[in-house]
C-alpha cells in the first residue's frame, strides 16, 4: 500500500508539472550581461510579461537602476545576477547608480491588434434632368382683297404646319466608389499548443495510475 501511495504522488506532481508547462511558455527570459563596466546588449527588445536577468560578469559590483525609479537592483556582486518582469509596455532607459556613465535600454512591446477596417463610401446617386419642350408656333392668316368686278372671294388661309419636337437629353453619371482598406491580420504567434500539453498530462496520469495499480496488487 505505501508503493501505491508513492506511486500515486509522484504522478500528480509530473502531472501538475505537464498542465504548467503552456503558463511558462507563454513568457521568455531574456539576458544582459555586465561586463567590461557596459551593459551588453545595450539596448534590447522584449515583449509584455517577458522577464530581463543581468548577470555581472565583471570582478567588482555594479548596479541595474531604472532612470524612472521602475526598478532597482541595488548592488549586483561579482558574478551574481538580477531579474526584473516587465509588466507595462514603453521604452525604459537605466543605469549603474555605481558607474553613471554605464546605460541601457529595454523596449517593451505590448501585443499587436488589427488595425481598424474603413467603411465603404457610398455612391452619388445621379440626378436626371426633365428634357426641353418647344413651344408651338401659330399659323399665319392671309387678308382678303376686293376686286371692283368681281365678287370678292377670300383667299382661305393656308395653315402652316407646326411640328413640336422634343429632343430628350438625358446625362449619364457613372460614379465609382472609393477603395476600402484592406484589412491585415497578424499572423499568429507561433509556440508550444496547450491542449496538446494537457493531453500528454492525462496520458501520464492514467499511465502512472496503472504503474501503481500494478504495484499494489504485486505487494
């Protein structure tokens, strides 16, 4: 029976171990060494939640003061080392409160969004005119003349046809609508799955809870 027991706490610790495997991935670590009285890298980049360590390489002590006040390390000996996880993104510049002249720089990114898609701009709508009318013109009327031995007649009044034309003009308006932006999508972040981790953890599980099971029935 204590086999068993045994047996059954060592699988929930590698268990507990596998399921936080995904959280330790998730952030990095990332090293600045203090020698020759620099900071090497000088200046280095690293991303929201990751974690800065400096290591004193030199044979007498140095300091990692923030020139904000964000951070202090206070006396870094020979050989011993310094962390700091960055919890904020901006640009931070410190410095050796032992060695004034000896700076640095940590850039801090936070996570990158898509940038926002612009609305299409809608298209006039184009206005039709209503064509020309022509007015009608009256046809003109021919004067009698008398005639002394003749009987007067009246020259009937010839009509001039009038035509009513109507010419109808109708512009066109084409319009185009304005381009839309073209949405960008990061491109995801590569690294370790956390389902398939908690998939290993659960196979395991089982498998030490058969170790155990078989060890039980042996004793």
């Amino acid at each position: 029976m204590r086999r068993a027991a045994v047996a059954w706490a060592a699988a929930l610790v590698i268990s507990g171990g596998l399921l936080a495997l995904p959280l330790v991935a998730l952030a990095a670590t990332s090293p600045v060494n203090i020698q020759n009285s620099a900071f090497a890298p000088a200046t280095i980049t690293v991303h929201l939640g990751d974690t800065v360590t400096w290591t004193n390489r030199d044979a007498f002590s140095h300091t990692s003061t923030s020139d904000t006040g964000a951070w202090d390390s206070h006396v870094i000996t020979a050989g011993a080392a310094f962390s700091f996880t960055f919890a904020s993104a901006g640009t931070f510049a410190y410095h050796c409160a032992i060695h004034p002249f000896m700076h640095g720089t940590i850039v801090v990114q936070a996570p990158s969004t898509p940038p926002p898609t612009a609305p299409p701009t809608a298209s006039p709508t184009p206005v039709r005119t209503a064509p020309p009318t022509i007015a009608a013109t009256a046809p003109p009327t021919v004067a009698p003349t008398d005639e002394p031995t003749a009987a007067p007649t009246t020259a009937a009044p010839t009509p001039t046809a009038s035509s009513t034309t109507a010419a109808t003009a109708a512009p066109v308006v084409s319009a185009f609508p304005s381009a839309v932006a073209a949405q960008v999508t990061p491109a995801p972040a590569s690294g370790p799955s956390g389902p398939l981790l908690i998939g290993v953890a659960a196979l395991a599980v089982i498998a030490l809870g058969a170790i155990a099971l078989f060890v039980a029935r042996r004793s």
